[in-house]
C-alpha cells in the first residue's frame, strides 16, 4: 500500500504557488527552486507584481519552462498608493523611504492574493519570511503552505533565541548558544535604529515575527543553505521551533548569460580579458551587491586601501537612483590614472558569477549578502567579509567560523579603515600568508562539497514536498 502511494506521488504533477517578496534577493533564489521543481515534475506558478514579472519575462534561462508551461507568471495587483505608483511595486531602484509603504501596499493586496489561490487551487503554496499572513489565507481553504527562507540561517537562528526569550536587541548578551555569532556594539545600535525607524511606519499586523512564519509553516520549512555551512544552525532552530528543516542547497544559476545591454557586454568582455592576462589567484573582485552603496568616505578608504594593497583588483562601484557620480568624481583625484595598470573600477554592473569562476580570481571583498556568500564559496572564492547591515554580519561571522573568510575589520564606530582593507588583501591575493592560503584551500573543499551533496539536499526536499502534497490530497 506504502509503494503505491510513493508511486502515485512520482508521477502526480503536483501544482506549486510560488510567492516571494518584492526584492531580487528573494526573487531569484524562488525563481531558481521553481526551476529545480519544474525539472522534478512539479508545475509552477510564479506570483509577483507587474513591474517584477517584466524583468522575469526577459531571462533567456527561463525561456524552456516558459515554452513548455512547466512555470507559469501570476501578476499580482497592489492597490492604489500615490506615493508608489506601478513601477515601485519592487525594491529595484525604490527609494529606501518608501520601503514601508511597499509593505503595507503588498499586505493590503491580501484580497487579491486570495482571488489567486481560489482560482488557482495549488496543491502547496511556498511563501517568503516577510508574508505569513499568505500562509493563513492558504489555510482557510485547506492549501498546505511552507515557508522558504532564501538568507542565511545563522542570523534567523539568532533572531528566533532573541524573541522567544522576549529579550529582542536591546536584551542581546552572552548567553546565545554560538559564540562565534556576535554582533558588535555599533551593529547592534544600527539595526536596532534601522527597525526602530522601519516598524513605526509600519502596522503590526504587516509584518510579523519570524516566530509566527515558522508556526504556520506546515510540517517543514525550506532553507537555501547546506549542511555544510549552517548544519548546527539548522538542527539548533528544528528543535528549538518544532519544525524539520530542510536544506535545499545553493541554488546557484549556472547559466549566467546575464549580459543585458551593448555598455554591459562590451565591460563584460573588457572584465574577462583583464582577468585572462592575470596569474592565477592574482586578482581581488570587490562588490556590495545591488542595494548598498558606500558613503564617499568609504569609497575613499576602499579606494585607498585597494592602492595600499598593491593587488590586482575589479572594483564594482555603485550608486542610488538619481545619485550617480563620475567616477573621476566620486573616486580620489588621480586614483584611476595611479591604478590603470592593476585595476579594473566598473559602474554599475558586471558578470559576478564569470568573475568569480575565473581562475584568476583569488578573493571577494563583499558585503555578505547571502547570494553573494553562496556563490562565493560555490567557486571557491575565500570572503574578504566587509559586512554593511540587516544580517550581513551574521553571515560574515559564519565565514570565519568555517574557516572560508577574514573579516576586514572596522574601527569601534563602525568606519571602514584603509589599512585594514590593505591588510586582509595582502593577506589573501598578494602576500599569501599561511592564514590566506589555508581560507583559500577551506573555500575549495567547500566549494567540492556543495556541488556533491547540494543536489542531494535538493532531491530530499523535492521528496518531503511531494509527500506533503500527497499526505494532504488523501486526507480530502
């Protein structure tokens, strides 16, 4: 009887509602778990706003499951905000002070959401940290919901000890079970400014706890991580929440024809031919993602510390919308004429992930945004870890923990200093201490691991969802 019902859940085409929050960084790790569960005989539909599915519309790499319907595009409506017309329904290039008001906009599209799932029906709904209350809307007609968090687990296993123990960031102490995980003076005083300033524009009710997101979660909840970087958190947070978790791997894009426009294929090549006359291991790539800019002081220090460093280095430098500056401005005078020779500075964009893979490249001087840390270690990549806000710390202190990363570190108020950005560079790309060399060697055995065992990771939680569907259908 068991075998005919593992037979049944094989080859039923159960249909999946994909919903992430409005921003890439969660975007693109949903976009990438639907594909694997597409190539898993699941039918997926994608859920965002209008302004969010035009962008997904033109991903070459999704042209095969658009073509043969495998994923399919749900435009979600938010209702009318003067402030936020149609095309800030997303993070990209939204001005931070109106990140509230999306919130509350993509809250009040609660009665829309509804509509979706009434005509859709979906055997499971996979929903993002920021919208339990979709998980309780799936509930009322019977949908199975569970929850996928696309960042790193250290920082929500860290958060959840917090709030369970009603002690939040002004109560954070010694007392969490992972030493290594320890925010600074300054990084706790800026997060605790950052949410103070957030939840008051906000009401309760539109953003709730991660405690309640893992409570509506049904029997499980997935996690784009592997055990091999975050197993104790992950076991930690199970048993602390009552929910298994299950890793789904690094979900890393490997078809990255992600050049977009002629400026962007022409740095492109200009990138790949300045790293193919590198030695190998020779280059540092910098970069802070797409969403956080440094002040001009920091881009100054940074500028000064990658001269000091005497490294060869890709610089990505990038500005808020409506903010741009030359670069011959924004960076010290004579700065691009005193490095020409050694160093590449790009405004805007480049091809991180053909960066990364280049042999050339010997180290990442990133934020620690989770993507950006993943797909540093998936190739290998020691982290020069420059953490900027929200859990980027967190992730930067995993990196050490594991032995993949050194921390650049700041001054006791929290400024980036030249010459420790000189230092951990040297370390790393230049010098090639025994410290730098041996973060290099750790990244490369991870780096074998994920590809190993990330796939592994992947077809457990395939089978897990396929049984809930399965667990859920024959209780109707």
């Amino acid at each position: 009887m068991e075998q005919t019902s593992n037979d049944e859940s094989n080859t039923r085409r159960f249909r999946v509602l994909m919903f992430p929050w409005l921003a890439h960084g969660h975007m693109s790790p949903f976009l990438e778990l639907s594909k694997r569960l597409a190539q898993n005989n699941f039918q997926i539909y994608f859920c965002s706003t209008e302004v969010n599915l035009s962008f997904i519309k033109k991903d070459r790499n999704l042209d095969e499951y658009f073509s043969d319907h495998s994923i399919e595009l749900v435009q979600l409506d938010l209702p009318h905000f003067p402030e936020l017309p149609p095309h800030y329904h997303t993070t990209k290039n939204l001005p931070p002070h109106l990140n509230p008001t999306l919130h509350v906009a993509f809250y009040m599209g609660k009665t829309n959401f509804q509509n979706i799932l009434n005509i859709l029906q979906p055997d499971l709904l996979i929903y993002d940290v920021f919208q339990a209350w979709a998980s309780e809307l799936a509930s009322l007609i019977h949908i199975p919901s569970v929850l996928f968090l696309c960042a790193g687990l250290v920082c929500r296993a860290w958060s959840y000890f917090y709030d369970v123990n009603n002690k939040g960031l002004s109560g954070v102490d010694g007392t969490y079970p992972f030493p290594a995980i320890v925010l600074k003076d300054y990084e706790i005083k800026k997060l605790a400014a950052f949410l103070q300033e957030f939840k008051k524009n906000i009401p309760e009710e539109v953003m709730l706890s991660l405690t309640k997101c893992l409570e509506v979660s049904s029997d499980i909840v997935l996690l784009k991580t592997c055990r091999e970087i975050e197993g104790k958190y992950i076991d930690h947070l199970s048993s602390c929440c009552g929910k298994k978790i299950v890793a789904v791997g690094p979900l890393i894009e490997l078809k990255h024809d992600d050049t977009k426009t002629e400026e962007e294929t022409e740095n492109s090549s200009h990138i790949i031919e300045f790293l193919n006359g590198r030695e190998e291991s020779s280059v540092v790539y910098v970069s802070f993602g797409s969403e956080c800019f440094l002040s001009e002081e920091e881009r100054e220090e940074m500028a000064y510390g990658l001269e000091l460093s005497n490294a060869n280095f890709i610089w990505v430098v990038r500005f808020p919308v409506g903010h741009a500056i030359a670069l011959e401005e924004a960076l010290p005078e004579g700065f691009l004429e005193r490095v020409k020779t050694r160093g590449v500075v790009v405004d805007g964009w480049a091809p991180q992930a053909k960066i990364l893979e280049h042999p050339s490249t010997g180290g990442f001087v990133s934020h620690c945004g989770w993507g950006s840390f993943l797909e540093s270690i998936y190739y290998g990549v020691p982290l020069l870890a420059l953490p900027m806000l929200y859990d980027q710390p967190h992730h930067a202190r995993l990196a050490v923990e594991i032995g993949v990363g050194i921390e650049i570190l700041r001054d006791e108020d929290g400024r980036i200093k030249r010459e420790n950005v000189a230092k951990v560079i040297k370390e790393v790309v230049v010098e090639k201490t025994e410290l730098g060399e041996s973060v290099k060697q750790k990244a490369k055995e991870l780096s074998h691991k994920l590809r190993e065992e990330g796939e592994e990771q992947l077809h457990e939680a395939v089978e897990k969802l396929k049984s809930l569907c399965s667990k859920i259908q024959s209780q109707e």
